[in-house]
C-alpha cells in the first residue's frame, strides 16, 4: 500500500497520533505481561508507526521483505534479554517528547524505531 500524503499523516498525528500512540504502547506492555497475549501485544507494538504518523509498513508479500529482518530465535533472544524493558523506557521517554514542541521530531523518531527496539523488527524494511 501507499503511503499517505503528508498533509494527511501531519493532521492525524496532530489529532489522533499523539495521544493515542502511549495508549497503544501501554495496552500492548499489559498484553505482554500475559504469555498468551504476549503476540498481540508485540503486533500493537510493530504497529506504533501506524498509530503515531498512519506510516505504513513495508509489504510483506514483497519477495524482498525478509531482506535485513533477523531470525525468529534471535530476536525471541533479545526480547527476553533486552527488548521488554527497553521498549517500555523508550516508548515513555518518547511519549513524554511528543507533548512538547521542540521534543516532537525526536519523539517521532524514537516511537518509529520502537519496533526495532522492541525485537529488532524493521518496520519500514
């Protein structure tokens, strides 16, 4: 898919984004507490990008989309190591940004990379 214009993405993180991303990275971290919920809260945590700015991910039916992802076993290794307390410390921190004018750009760029903190998932390939 596409992705949407930038007027379009500015409007939704300016209305919806900026608020609703902490919402979406704390209901994930509840998720992930649970062992049986612990994927759904990984897939909301994948899709911050999405919540923060309407980014779309790279397209997974792409033969090139597993280009530069690591193995499954390696990152199951670093969420357990690192990745969970991690991703929540970042999340906060950019969170917290995100209500200031000067902290915007770092707080979208930190909320962007949170996949990849999380569990070394590329969002954007």
């Amino acid at each position: 898919m596409a992705q949407r214009s930038l007027l379009v993405r500015a409007l939704w993180f300016v209305v919806v984004g900026w608020w609703a991303t902490p919402v979406v990275v704390n209901v994930a971290w509840l998720l992930n507490v649970t062992v049986v919920l612990l994927p759904v809260g990984i897939k909301l945590i994948n899709l911050v990008p999405t919540a923060l700015t309407l980014a779309e991910p790279r397209s997974l039916s792409e033969p090139d989309s597993a280009r530069g992802q690591r193995s499954l076993v390696v990152r199951a290794g670093y969420f357990v190591l690192v990745g969970w307390w991690l991703s929540l410390l970042w999340a906060n921190v950019a969170s917290a940004l995100a209500v200031t004018v000067v902290g915007v750009p770092v707080a979208v760029w930190m909320l962007n990379r949170l996949p990849y903190v999380t569990s070394l998932y590329r969002f954007h390939g």
